[in-house]
C-alpha cells in the first residue's frame, strides 16, 4: 500500500469537522446534511485521501464542498442557485460524490 491508501485505511473513524466559515455557509444557505449525505461525504473524503487529494472539491448534490483532506475539514459550501459562474482556486482535484 503507498502512505495515502494507509492513511485512508487508518483514518475512517476521523469525523469530519466543519470550520466556523462552513458551519456559517450551511447556515447562511440552507443547507441540512442528512445521515445519507454525511455517509457520502465521507467516502468522497476517503477516496480523495487514497488519491492524494489535499484541499479538494466535492460536488454532491449539486452542493459544491471545497474540503481540506488531510485535516477531514470542510472549509465552506455553495449551493447551486448562488449564481451561474464560480471560480475555484487551489484545488488540486474534484470528486463529484
């Protein structure tokens, strides 16, 4: 196994946490996670952590996360209805979950 499959073998019980400006986005947006997207969310952390990912995007639900892999951070959310164009800058992958 290279070092990123044994770091996502050793890490499925690590929470993923959300920062302050993620929790305030979700809020702010209406977004409710729920047990199923949790779950996905999860695995989207997984499979970018066995890839190599470090601050990645993951498209769940037409939910676009920017999440920090190695931390299990998700650093904020969009919805899709808060405008047609979105940049996203220093990702260094995509994981549509």
């Amino acid at each position: 196994l290279s070092f990123a499959d044994e770091l996502a073998v050793a890490r499925p019980d690590v929470p993923i946490r959300f920062s302050r400006h993620a929790q305030r986005r979700l809020e702010d947006r209406h977004i409710d996670l729920g047990e199923d997207e949790t779950s996905r969310l999860r695995q989207a952390f997984d499979t970018l952590a066995r890839k190599g990912g470090r601050q990645s995007l993951v498209m769940l639900d037409r939910i676009a996360f920017v999440v920090n892999v190695r931390s299990g951070t998700v650093v904020t959310a969009m919805a899709p209805d808060e405008g047609k164009e979105a940049v996203f800058t220093q990702i260094d992958s995509v994981v549509i979950a």
